[in-house]
C-alpha cells in the first residue's frame, strides 16, 4: 500500500471502533443489510467532573478580558455561562419530566417582555459576545483534548476499545476478539477494565492544574452479553452501536458515582469474584443501597493480563472504513483537503425515538432502529446534513444531525434543519424533535489515537433540552431558527420556558408543516415604504393596472414583470409590498432544498384557494353543516404518519389549534372543490391530482393511478386542472415569486400555461442576474409578448438622499457646493 493510503487510512481508522476495523479486516465485505453479532463484554461509562464549571470559569475569564462585567443580561437569549457539559449528549436530561408544560408561561403573560424585532438584530455588543463565546469554547475544547488525551493512551493500553464520544464522557468496551483461538475469561476482561478504571482516575488525580478548576471523572462499569449492531447504509453510510443490559449497567452505576469513584454492577461484581481466573483476589469494594458496588482498588496475586491479535489493514479497508467516518472527513480527505477545526454557522437537529426499548426481540429491535435510521439518513442527506451521531442507552435512542458542516453551507441553515425534520414525520418515524440555530465549535476531539468529529457550544446543548421538552411527534425550535424561517413554515405563537443555562426565559415556537398562507404578514406599512420613481412608473403602476383587469381585457395586456437585482437590492421587499397595491396577491418562493420537487412553487397558491379565497366563498354560511363538513374531511383528509405517529400535527390537529376560524376556511375549501366538480369544470376522478400541492389530500383513484404512469399526460391534466381551479378563483389574481432561482422547470411551464389561458391571472417574478433559473420554460416566460423586464439597482444618490428624507422626516433641498462650476 502507498504511503497516501496509508495515511488515509491511518486518519480513517481514528474515527471509527476497533471492533469495526477488526471485523472488516477479517471479512472485507461491504454490507448490504443491517447485521448483528453476540458476545459477551464489558461496557464502562468514562463521564468528565467539573466541565460545567471550566465552562463557566472561562466563560468569566474571556469577560474580564473584554473589559466587560461580567453579569448576567435581562434579554431572553443571553446566557451567564457556556454550558457544554450535555454538548452531544443526551443522557443527563431527564426524560421522565411532563414536557416544557411544567415550566412553561403563556406567551400572553409574558408579553410585555418580549423584545420588538429591532431590539432583536445583530449589535456590536452581540458581536462581542459571539467573539467571546467563541474564544471560551474554542479554550474548552482545547482543555477537553488535554484531558482526554492521557486517558485515551491508558484505554489503549488497558485493550479498552472506544465505541462513542457522547460529548464530555466516553463509551468504552471490553470483548475478546472473535478471531481468537481461545475466548478471554469474562473476569480477566472486568479484571482489566477496573483496572483501567482506576488508572485513569489517579492519573487525573495526581495532575496539577496551575489556574482554574480541576478536571476529574467518574466511572461506571457493566457487563453481560451484548450485540454489536450495524444499522443504515444509505448512500453507504452505516453506523455502529452496541446493544444490551450493560449499556443500561454502566449508566446506572456511572449515575451513582462522584468524581474520582468507580463503581461497578451486581453482575460485574458477581461475575468478578466467581471467576478462577483471577484468584486470589484482594478488592477493596464497598456495596450500596442500590446493590451497585464502589471499587477503590484490585489486585491478584496473578498475572491478569491478555493480548489483541494483531489486525493486518490494507487498502481494501478504506472504503469500508469509511462509510463509518463523517462525511466531513471522509470527503475531505477523498479531496486531499483537512477540515480546520473552528467556530461555524449551524442548526443542530436532536431527534430522540420512541418505542424502540418497549420492542423486547432483539431481531424486531434492530428492524425498527434499522428503518428509523434509513429514514434520518435520507431525510438527512436530502438536505445536506451531517448525521453527527447516533446513540442508545437506557433512556432511549437518539440520533443528532447538524446542517452547515463541511463541505455543504446553505445562505438559510434553519430552513434545511425544519425541512430535514418535517421530512422524518412525513416518513412515519415517532419521535421528539429539538431544532436550533447558532455558532458552535466544529473540530476533532480526542486524540491522535482515537477522536471523533464533535459539534460543541450552547447551540448543541440547547437542542439536546427541547427535544427533552418535545412530547411525540412535536417539534420545537429555538427563537432563532423561528426568526430565520417565520415565513417559510407554521408555527405556533410561542410559549416562554426556563432552560438549564440560560440566565432567564427563552422563547420556543412548535413547528408544524409548511406555511399554507401565499399572503405576506411580516410587511411594513405603506407609510414606510419608500418608492423611487422609476420604481413606481414601472412595477406599481402596472400592478395597479393588474388589480383592474377583468375576464375582457384585451390578450396584448401586460401579464407578467421579470424583476432583475443583485441579492440584497430590495427584490424580497419590493415583491412583499405589492399586497398593499393588489388586493389578491399570493406569495411564494423557491426552496434551496425542494429545488427539484416538481411543482412545489405552486403549493402555497392552489392551498390560499382552498382555504376560502374563490369567488363562491360568499354563498357558503356558517352554519352546522359546516361543522358536518369538516368533520367528514377529517377522515378524508389523513396526515401521511397518522397511523403510526398519532401526535403528530395531523389535520384534525390543525383544524382545533391554532386559528380560531381555520375550520371555517377549510370547510370552505371542501365546498369550493364540490362546486368545481358539480359544475363540470374537473371530475371527481381527477381530484386526487390535488395530492401535487397538498400532499395525501385524497385517496388515489383507477383513473389518477392510471395518468401518472404517463409524464405528459399528467402535466396535461395537470394544467388543466389548476386552470380550473384559479378561473373559478377570485379575479384578477397576482402571483409574486421570489428565489426563482430554485423554482423546478414544471412550475414555470405551469406558470406560461396559466398566463396563456386567463388574462385575469399576472405574475412578478424576483431574479438574480448571476443567477437566473436555467430552464428553457423560464425562457419562454422571458419572451412572452404579455410580459416586461426590470433592472432593479441600487439607490442612486438623490434616490438615497431622498430615503433618508423620508425616513427622518426632512424636508430635501437639492443645492449646489460652492466650489462647483
């Protein structure tokens, strides 16, 4: 093997267990399907002491250097410490709790402290903060290496096998290797594993640390058989995870151990004791209430010791190795390229299952883990995300994925992130979701012997604490991530919770399915809007036009404005004023992540029609049938995980939460499409078609079924289809799209056959010069004899002198300086 290779595979075998390096080099074949194997081992639970307080010590330190007092802040979201002692782990959080009801305020209660939103924005002292957040957990994660440095070398030397990094603590495991002539007595193997133990606790022990607190740890240590299991394998991607009793062993002793103790369970204990192996045996042990044991030494006047065969790697192993490792390294090292460890933009994902631990066979167990994560992987990687780790203990299994790692960055993290989560429930997977968004440290931790790629910072640990707020089915998310994606997704209106580490009430907002509403909301009054005069003679005017035109206006009138402007130069505003000039305006945007679902632009227009917007909406009274109505479509109208995710925010949800007269629209909506059907112009065999925009709307038909094994026919009955439906719609209709560069060619084509087909229906379409959609369609949409083009510029200078004008209230002379001819 070349000395490239080498080294490749060097780096790869860092991340990854020996256990896996091993089994791969005694069987170099890729898997093809989730495997498990039995064997008896040792599992020790390594959990760091005092890290909470090194965060806040350094935390304050970076503080006084700043010249900033340190004290805590009244805003919301500021923090008094930077609390990584949960980063990347679950574990401490208890799950036991009622939810974030316990310490929840009505929003209502809590609104005359809320912020406004230039209260919110980015300030120099934000930037200060961030810059010291940064330094603090940069300085932590360095202190973290250091500590687990010397640890990991005494694991390695104890034949110890590290299986997972889970934030502050370590996962490790004892097993004979299965290409062993002879098995390993199960009390040499506690044998060694306390004495590692023990090792490592004096070690930390006996170090000096000249300022700050003193980092120790705590040990707790389990045996029984166990399975090494092998799940995943989308895109080649697998993770490994050990499953059984003394995973839960290790956690229950690791819970009742203080720092510098060992403690071990009954059957490491028994099994210890009973074994010949190891006699005569001197150990120093202390037995407590709960039947777990505290060991403070171990000898035997044997020589209680065994030997790792040694494992032979080749190059074969590389690719096998590496569908275990990161995509961050992987990739990068494919590339020839390092990852930098350092501060990064990302929105952490922690997504905990349900109903994993109740399944008692172990073959079903795996089976459901096994699809539970092919369904985080291709929710995952359909939005270029990170699966940064995937657990299972006691409380329950848990997977962590981060969007914004290397080598993918996204101008919208928050928007991938909800989007990731939305897709996992569309997927029919049970689970508690916890979103958030914010800098973190990104980097390696560990040592040169064996690390993993970790993500640490308050981000990681907040997401970790909302997933534990999450009921089944519920996603939360953070105020940051609800202000980055407000306009992209429903929400609820917010509830005011307290949090471990955070100096006071944080708002989280509950996520629940794209945004159906095409009318913008966040939109500044007319009255603060200013409007340079080209800008007016040539968009608003012919808006103002658009809202007059009726069913007889001649075909030659101008339907469409191609509005191009470099990103940043006021498109977004420009497109969200026009509601204020047109009185039918939907709005609607491409999706960086949905930019090859066909169709998708269009899902926010035909659902405003169904709510209630059409032109009949007036004959329909609200009544009692009403409520028969809607409590018929209940059953029609199933959310796609209904069956298996029952607390899901199903429709029936959606019509009791939320909007008070939401039963209202949606019954209107039923009535609207039974009108189109009763008067001819679509067939009830066509209303499945509807499934394009609102997914599982109706149940598939002989006839639906039948025209989507056609591409054109399809589209045909499709155009048909949402022509129908926006003739009968309430006239004349504005589409305003924006991000058209992520918009799928079909939609265009849609959008040319709509315009072609009613007169009553115009468009104003945002474009990026530099980036411009590519697809032929988009061209026909340009040369439309109906349609016009803007450049959209930055403000000149009597433009800017004007705004500012306006803006402060000033009267504006245009005067001439003196020394000017």
């Amino acid at each position: 093997m070349s000395v490239k290779g080498e080294k490749e595979l060097e780096i790869l075998c860092r991340y990854v267990p020996r256990v896996v390096v091993s089994q791969y080099a005694h069987s170099p074949v890729a898997l093809a399907e989730p495997t498990t194997t039995s064997f008896p081992a040792v599992m020790a639970l390594f959990d760091i002491s005092g890290f909470s307080t090194l965060a806040d010590h350094l935390a304050k330190q970076e503080t006084i250097k700043l010249g900033e007092p340190s004290r805590p802040t009244p805003t919301a979201s500021s923090t008094k410490t930077i609390d990584v002692s949960w980063a990347a782990s679950h574990r401490r959080i208890n799950l036991a709790s009622s939810g974030r009801q316990q310490d929840s305020i009505s929003i209502n209660d809590k609104r005359g402290s809320m912020s406004s939103k230039s209260e919110k924005r980015a300030s120099a002292g934000g930037d200060l903060g961030l810059m010291r957040m940064g330094m603090a957990v940069e300085q932590l994660t360095t202190n973290l290496n250091q500590t687990l440095t010397p640890v990991i070398d005494i694991i390695t030397r104890f034949n110890g096998d590290i299986i997972k990094f889970a934030g502050d603590a370590m996962i490790v495991m004892w097993k004979s290797e299965a290409s062993s002539a002879d098995a390993v007595d199960p009390g040499v193997l506690i044998f060694t594993a306390i004495t590692c133990a023990l090792q490592v606790l004096a070690m930390l022990e006996s170090t000096h640390v000249p300022s700050g607190p003193v980092l120790q740890m705590h040990v707790g240590l389990g045996f029984s058989n166990v399975s090494g299991n092998h799940v995943g394998g989308v895109l080649n991607r697998w993770e490994f995870y050990i499953g059984g009793s003394a995973t839960s062993q290790m956690s229950i002793a690791e819970s009742e151990a203080r720092a510098g103790e060992l403690v071990i369970s009954p059957e490491c204990y028994v099994t210890l004791v009973s074994s010949p192996a190891v006699q005569p045996l001197r150990l120093a042990s202390r037995r407590l209430p709960s039947g777990n044991y505290n060991i403070s030494a171990i000898a035997s006047d044997l020589e209680v010791k065994y030997l790792l065969p040694t494992v032979h790697l080749g190059r074969e192993l590389i690719p096998l190795v590496k569908a275990y490792v990161p995509g961050c390294i992987a990739l990068s090292l494919g590339n020839g390229k390092i990852v930098i460890n350092g501060m990064r933009s990302i929105t952490a994902i922690f997504i905990k299952f349900f109903g994993i631990l109740d399944i008692a066979e172990s073959h079903a167990q795996l089976r459901e883990v096994h699809r539970c994560l092919c369904a985080v992987q291709d929710a995952a990687y359909r939005v270029h995300a990170t699966i940064r780790q995937f657990l299972i203990d006691d409380k329950g299994a848990v997977a962590i994925v981060v969007v914004g790692l290397p080598p993918f960055y996204h101008e919208n993290n928050a928007l991938h992130g909800i989007r990731m989560a939305l897709y996992l429930q569309e997927k029919g997977v049970r689970a508690s979701i916890g979103i958030t968004s914010g800098p973190a440290f990104c980097g390696s931790v560990g040592s040169a012997v064996r690390a993993e790629y970790a993500v640490v910072g308050d981000v990681i640990n907040l997401s970790a604490r909302l997933m534990a707020m999450a009921t089944p089915g519920q996603i939360l998310c953070d105020e940051t991530t609800h202000a980055a994606t407000v306009d992209r997704f429903q929400f609820d209106q917010g509830t005011h919770v307290m949090v471990k580490g955070k100096g006071d009430f944080i708002v989280v907002y509950r996520v629940f399915q794209d945004s159906t509403d095409a009318v913008v909301t966040d939109q500044p009054p007319p009255g603060e809007f200013f409007m340079p005069d080209h800008i007016y003679q040539n968009v608003i005017k012919r808006v103002e036009e658009f809202s007059t035109r009726t069913e007889h206006s001649t075909t030659n009138a101008c339907q469409s404005i191609i509005i191009r402007g470099a990103s940043g130069v006021g498109k977004t505003a420009l497109l969200r004023h026009l509601s204020h000039i047109h009185d039918n305006v939907c709005y609607s945007c491409g999706d960086s992540v949905e930019k090859n679902t066909k169709l998708f632009v269009w899902r926010k227009v035909i659902s405003r029609i169904l709510f209630g917007t059409h032109k009949n909406r007036s004959m329909i009274s609200h009544t009692e049938d009403e409520d028969l109505l809607v409590d018929s479509a209940e059953g029609k109208l199933p959310s796609s995980n209904e069956a298996s995710q029952p607390d899901s925010m199903d429709l029936s949800a959606q019509l009791d939460d939320g909007s008070p007269d939401i039963r209202a629209h949606f019954a209107a909506g039923l009535q609207f499409v039974q009108t189109l059907v009763q008067s001819g112009a679509i067939t009830s065999d066509s209303l499945p078609l509807l499934n394009v925009f609102i997914p599982h709307c109706f149940p598939e038909t002989s006839y639906s079924l039948q025209i989507a094994k056609h591409e054109s026919r399809f589209h045909h009955e499709i155009n048909v289809f949402v022509v129908a439906v926006l003739a009968n719609a309430r006239q004349p209709l504005l589409l305003a799209w924006d991000d058209s560069q992520w918009i799928d060619a079909a939609s265009w084509g849609l959008l040319v056959h709509v315009l072609t087909a009613l007169p009553t229906v115009a468009c104003v379409i945002g474009v990026r010069p530099d980036a411009p959609p590519p697809h032929v369609e988009f061209k026909c949409l340009e040369t439309l004899a109906c349609g016009v083009q803007y450049e959209l510029q930055n403000l000149s200078l009597r433009d800017t002198s004007l705004f500012l004008s306006h803006i402060w209230h000033c009267h504006y002379e245009l005067v001439r300086a003196g020394v000017c001819p």
